[in-house]
C-alpha cells in the first residue's frame, strides 16, 4: 500500500515537471518523407515517397533494379543492385536526407552524376555514407564520414554509429560545394579552383577527364556491397 502511494506521488511529480513541457512545444513532429506547407513555398521538392522508387532508376538503365527496395518508408539497398541515380538532373541545389549504415557498411551520395563514364563515381563527387568505426575508410578522415570522397576530409566526431540516423545537407551553387552533417558543416569546397584541380591530380579521379565537371547532373546513391537505408530525401532548386 505504501509502495503504491509512493509510486502514485512520484508519477505526480513527473507529471507536474513533463506536462508543461509538452504544452510549451504544441507541435506534431514532422513525419518522414514529407513536405510542410512552408518547404513546399521555398521550393523543396521530396525524392522518395516512402511508398515506391518512383523517381529513380538503375545507373545506365532504364528501371530500379531489384536490390533496392522500399521497407518501412526507407529506400534500402538490400541485396546486389549497382548504383541508382535520379531520373532528373540538377545544376545547383540543396538537397537534405536522413541516412543509417548497417555495422562496417560503406555507401555514398554522388551529385552531378552522368552516365558519360563507366560508374557513378567517375563523374560525380560523393558524399561518403559510413560505419567509420568499423570500416576501413574510416581510418582516414579523407574518407570518413562525411567527406569528400578522397579529396577533402570531414570533421570528426559528428557522424553517429552504425544503426543510428543521421542528417546529411548538400549545397551546390556554381563551383561552390558544402557538405553538413547533423547539423554541423563538416567539408566545404570550390569546384575547379586551383586547390581543387591539385587535389584531383593527386588522387584516383585523376584518370577520368570528366570528374566534377559537369555543370548538371543526377544524384546517386551508392551500393556498395552493404545494407543501407534512406528517407526524407528531398532537394531544392537554387535560382
């Protein structure tokens, strides 16, 4: 009897403590995969439903292959499937989505992608998706999380471990890029500046003439041999 009436006073209290908090916030979280009326305004377009992979297709194919599939209102790549790419391409954008990496995965979000090149990565930039805990890339910060794949090194400390959400942003105005990751800018960069071009030369991407160079291109998301999920990607047209 005690012990219920202890109980009963403590949920009081919490109650007394919690309750003004949530009358103070008033708002409905936003559910994934979705638009509010004031991004819908600015211009922000969604690039996966939830639902289908309407708005995507194979690298150099004509449908989405198999391996990537819809579950639980994320597009995950869950067996063999190569690369997709959006069906439109984009010159200058914003484009922002959540993603988790399945325990040593590896994958990646590529802009300004054509299909000139044998693979995504020949022509576009990426934005390296990770587990840098227990992948190896993760030993560097040139390929960690966050980077510009083998060119410009993230900050560290900012992405989450395997299982976990994160946030990513990508600004890509002109020659101008910016990658941010929960909510912290961690590779900034100027396409064809002297840095730049140094860098290429320097790096793998020197073998393909039409690497970051394009004006335009698709966004991709990478298979890289690992289970990966997405959702809330959507992208903003910059005028």
């Amino acid at each position: 009897m005690h012990l219920r009436n202890s109980l009963a006073a403590i949920l009081a209290l919490l109650g007394a403590v919690v309750m003004p908090l949530w009358a103070q916030d008033g708002t409905t979280p936003q559910p994934f995969n979705s638009l509010t009326d004031a991004e819908r305004k600015d211009g922000w377009k969604l690039l996966f439903d939830g639902e289908s992979t309407k708005g995507w297709r194979g690298f150099q194919k004509k449908s989405v292959p198999a391996g990537w599939v819809v579950e639980d209102g994320t597009l995950t790549r869950a067996s063999a499937a190569g690369d997709i790419i959006t069906e439109r391409q984009y010159r200058d954008f914003e484009l922002t989505l959540d993603w988790k990496i399945a325990e040593g995965g590896n994958s990646g979000v590529m802009y300004r992608v054509t299909e000139g090149g044998g693979a995504t990565y020949e022509t576009g930039p990426e934005m390296q998706v990770l587990d840098d805990a227990r992948h190896s890339d993760g030993r560097s910060r040139l390929t960690a999380a966050g980077s510009d794949f083998g060119l410009y090194p993230a900050a560290a400390g900012i992405v989450k471990p395997a299982g976990e959400w994160n946030s990513i942003r990508i600004v890509v105005r002109g020659h101008h890029v910016e990658h941010w990751m929960n909510g912290v800018k961690v590779v900034e960069y100027e396409l064809e500046s002297p840095d730049w071009e140094a860098r290429v030369a320097g790096s793998k991407f020197k073998q393909w003439p039409g690497y970051g160079r394009a004006p335009k291109g698709h966004i991709a998301l990478q298979d890289h041999g690992d289970r990966v999920w997405y959702r809330s990607i959507k992208i903003r047209e910059l005028r």
